[in-house]
DNA sequence: GCACGATTGTGAATCCAATTCATATATTTC
DNA sequence: GAAATATATGAATTGGATTCACAATCGTGC
C-alpha cells in the first residue's frame, strides 16, 4: 500500500471543497486528474473511499478515517516548511557549541543568557564532552562553534578572534611567592600545580612557559571545577595559572594573590571557529559580535 | 516546495541505516536513486539535509528537523494502513444505527452492550435524530444499519427480518376500557392518545387500526420519552398503543392493563436495513443475529 | 418529465519525474 | 598506496500521473 501525501492533499481538498471538480481548483489541476487519483487510491487501499450515491461525492466511513490522519499530518508538514523558510531567512537556526578551555563557562554562559533573548528561536546548547576532536565535529556539523585558543589552518573553517586574556598566576598570600611581583618559570619547580584534566599541550602554563623553559613544576594535580581549583589554591594546597577572568572573583580577597607571567608578558587569544558557510549568519554574527565585546565587560565590573 | 512521503521514508531510512547504500536496500531501490531523490530534496527545501564531509553521510541540523517530523508522521501512516487492513479483514468497522421506532432504544441498546464486547474495534452509535430520511442517510453511508417496521423496496438496501412484535394497548386500571378484554378502533373515540411525536403513517395505531377505521381519538399528546408516556398514562391522563416489549415493565404493575388490539391479533415486523455490500461483513452478520435473538429473550424475562 | 447545467468517469495520448545503469569521484581502512 | 566502501553524476529508460476530449450520470428548475 503506497500512501503518498498527495493523496492526503486530495482528499482533504476534496472535503474542503465538497467535490472534485473544485477541490481540483485548489490544487491547481484539473478534475479528471483527480478522479485517475482516487481512483488508483482506492485500488491500493482495496476499498471506496468516497460514497458516489449522492452527486457531489462524499467521504465514505473509511475515507473519514482516512481524513482524520490526513488533518493531523498535513499541518505537521505545513509546520516543517514553515520551519526550513525560517531556517533559511535566518531567523532560525541550531548554535550547538564546543568548548576546548574548560574556564570558558564563566564569560561564555552570560553571554548565551544575552544570545538566548535575542535569538528565541534558535536552538542553543555548550557541550563539554568533545574537548579532543572539537574540529571535526565542527566539520561533521555536530557542533556549530567551538572556542579555542589554538586556532589551526583547517580548510571550511573561519577562525573569528574574540578577546585577549593573559594567563595569571594565582596563589595563597601565605604562598612564598606572594612576595615576588612576576612569576618565571623556574618559580615553579618546588609548587604544586593545579590544572585542568587535560593534556600539556592545551594547558597554557605549559605551551607559553614551562615546556620551553624545560621546567617542571614538584606535582601536579588535576582539577575538574575552576571553584574546586581555587578552594585548593586558597588553602595553599597549590598554586594555578587560569585565565584573568576567571580571576577577577579573587583579585580582591585577601587570601589570593595574583601576580602577572613573565619575564614578558604573556597575551593569549580566544577564537570562535565556525564553518565558512555559517560565519555570516545573522544569528552567528551576532553571537560574535557579543562573544567580542561583553566578556570584556565583564571583566571591567 | 513539494516534499512527499517518499522524502520521509528515505530520511529515515538513511538515517537506520547510517548511509545511503545500505538504505537503498532497505528502500527496495539502487544507491543512486536515493541519491537522485536526496539532491532534489535538498533543491526543494534550498538546504543541505545532509552532511557529507564525512563519509557514511550524516543528517545536518536541518536535516535532524526534518527527521523528528518523518518520526510522528511515519508511524501515523503506519497506523491507517494498518486501519485499512483491519477494515478489509472485517475485524473493525462502523456501525452507526439509525432508528426510525422511538420505542427501539429499549431492546437496541442492550443488543448494542452485547455487540460491543464481542467487537471492540468496531466504532457503534445510535443516531436519533433522523428518523425521516433515514434511507436516503444509508445510502450515502451517513449511517449503516436503519432499524424500521417499514421496509421498502430500495436498489442496494437490504431489509433483513428481525422479529416480530404487537402493538398493545396500554392504560391505567381506573380507564374504563380496564374492563375490555380486546380494544377496538371505535374504542378510541373518547379516549386521549399518548404517542411519540412523528407522523401519523410512522405510528403503528393509525396505520393498523385507526386510520382504515376512520377513527380520531378525542385527543392526541405527543410525548418524546416511553418513560413518560407510561407516567401519563398511569395517572389515567391518556392511553397509549406501544410495542409489547416496551410493555413488559408495567405488566405486572397493578396500576397498569394491557390489552391487544383487535378485533384481529395485529402483528408487525421490525427490520434492520443494510447496504447489499454490508449485509455480508462478519460484525453485520453478528449484529444481525443478536438483534433477531437477543430482544425475544429479553421479553421471556 | 424533460432539459440543461453541473459533476464525475473513462480511455488514449502525453508528459514529466523518478529510477536505472554505467561510471566517475571521494573517503576510509588496512 | 591499494582495496574497499560510499556517494555523485549523466544519459537513457520507464512508468505513473496528468491532460484532453468526451461519455455518463445526477440534480434542479420550469
């Protein structure tokens, strides 16, 4: 039995209109074409739908049925369409995101408050989970952007710069390294440090100081949570590296000191990639355009 | 933009599948037909539906939209198809009565309560309100089955005997006709006629007895309920002729005679009128029976 | 009851769109 | 890098849906 929706059109034209010559008029083609139609339905489904008694034809016990499915479908199709024309001007759309910086909750989620308002219907979503391969499920259209410090030359991907941060040193004021007002890498070797659970080489205290200086911290210790990170640093149990954001909720307590990187400074960047097509999507531009400017804000507060 | 079952069928089957090639076979159709099919489909609705940047090709944003659709619409068609099959098998169907004998609710329904538990699946109601032009309801599949005491002779409707009854004379124990033991037409005379309110020729007096004798009752009431035309008639404000099976609640109430109608014994036949094409299917045959059968017992009580 | 208008059915011809076949291209895997 | 797997493409073909012209039927008004 091969339904198709043109036989539910047809048949829910032919009740609207009450006959087939003007339900043939709705569905802008002639009569004859839609008796063929019916005809060849009923063959499939082996019975009448439609009582011939009377003249102007009428749905048969079986064609209302029929009818009943046709007027839950028929406004679910209409439902998609109406979708994909709103997909396609803009005003909808899927930002599923990928963060590769674990610290990157703290700025990213008022900024999708601020998106969520703007773009109501738009599907937004920060995944966590993907941290490895974020590119190719970029490129796989899993995730839609992915924020990253490490842009690389992938062709169909738009590296958009967002803002610059500087990798800070955090520790407890009872920490001897309080008293020093640059941290090098040689300050490291007898600390324990705190870090994120991910490899060296995403980790910025290592790839912008310690890997080329050659040191290595006493211990390290990998902590999930940035709260998590900054309750062991408060209680001198080690010291971090996390990106100044992040320290602005502890610049002004008195257990914490923060001290700059050095001998130079250390300035980092913060990208969002997106795909070549998607970059110039109103919804996109928009949230760029946010992900530049209110994460400074932030910070000024 | 035109989208069809088949788009459906084949995202769905794509997406079971994971790829093109292996839901061609699912589909009963070669890889390239599918392909074919996906790229006008991506035309229609001026998207990708799909991500081919890797290689088994996976659904896109869009395409996942879409996808949520084909999975409420697919099983909704599923359903119907399966409806129709039930329908051809005979195992459900639709049997909307007509009554055109007010007094037929009394055996009808608990025939109906019978019929119901044996078929389920079969959609039953009884449709009072047009006693007129019943027939011509049958015919256009307004209705299925018209119980009437009238058969006439239609191309495609079948009357099919059900069983026979007597119109029998009801009054209160005070009305002097208490003594008769047979009521005759001139007995009317002085008498108020209780009846349902149809047409004099729908009223089995009239057209048994009254009208040949050209007899008119004092008066004549029409009351709607049997209820309360027994009521009425207990209180001696009226006497009624009614079926006797409606008789039997009152037959052993002191308040109430019944008597037949005479001077010859009046019988009648109730019939059940079905489409030709109808009178055949399992569930009709089964109504069919239990309404010749069931209302006799029902009176033995 | 007849005639006219409206409505549906039918068959042949036509058209168009979907499929097939053969093959090219691209990706993954080992 | 070769083999295997997966998708795309283009021309040819097919088959189902539509059109056209006309027949058949029904309903209505006079």
């Amino acid at each position: 039995m091969y339904l198709e929706l043109r036989h539910f059109r047809t048949l829910r034209a032919i009740q609207q209109a009450g006959g087939l010559a003007r339900a043939a008029d709705i569905l802008n083609t002639t009569q004859s074409a839609l008796s063929h139609q019916v005809a060849g339905l009923e063959d499939q489904v082996g019975m009448e739908l439609f009582v011939r008694r009377s003249k102007p034809m009428r749905l048969s016990a079986a064609g209302i049925r029929m009818l009943r499915v046709a007027e839950r479908i028929l406004p679910e199709i209409a439902g998609l369409e109406e979708e994909f024309r709103a997909l396609l001007s803009g005003k909808t759309g899927r930002l599923h995101i990928a963060i590769q910086c674990h610290a990157c909750f703290d700025w990213l989620f008022p900024v999708l408050e601020m998106f969520r308002h703007a773009w109501p219907e738009v599907d937004v979503d920060i995944r966590a989970g993907l941290a490895f391969d974020s590119f190719p499920a970029l490129l796989r259209e899993e995730v839609d952007l992915v924020i990253s410090s490490n842009p690389e030359l992938l062709p169909g991907v738009t590296f958009n710069p967002l803002f610059d941060y500087h990798p800070t040193f955090v520790a407890s004021s009872k920490n001897p390294l309080a008293a020093k007002a640059v941290i090098e890498a040689e300050d490291f070797r007898d600390q324990v440090l705190i870090t994120y659970p991910v490899a060296r080489d995403k980790l910025d205290i290592f790839t912008e100081l310690l890997t080329e200086a050659r040191v290595e911290p006493r211990a390290q210790r990998a902590v999930e949570l940035t709260a998590v990170i900054l309750m062991l640093v408060g209680s001198d149990r080690g010291v971090a590296v996390l990106p100044d954001w992040v320290i602005r909720d502890v610049k002004s307590n008195a257990d914490y000191v923060t001290r700059p990187l050095g001998p130079g400074v250390i300035t980092k960047r913060l990208f969002a990639a997106t795909r070549d097509e998607d970059a110039a999507r109103p919804f996109m531009a928009h949230f760029l355009r946010l992900g530049r400017s209110e994460p400074v804000k932030l910070q000024r507060e």
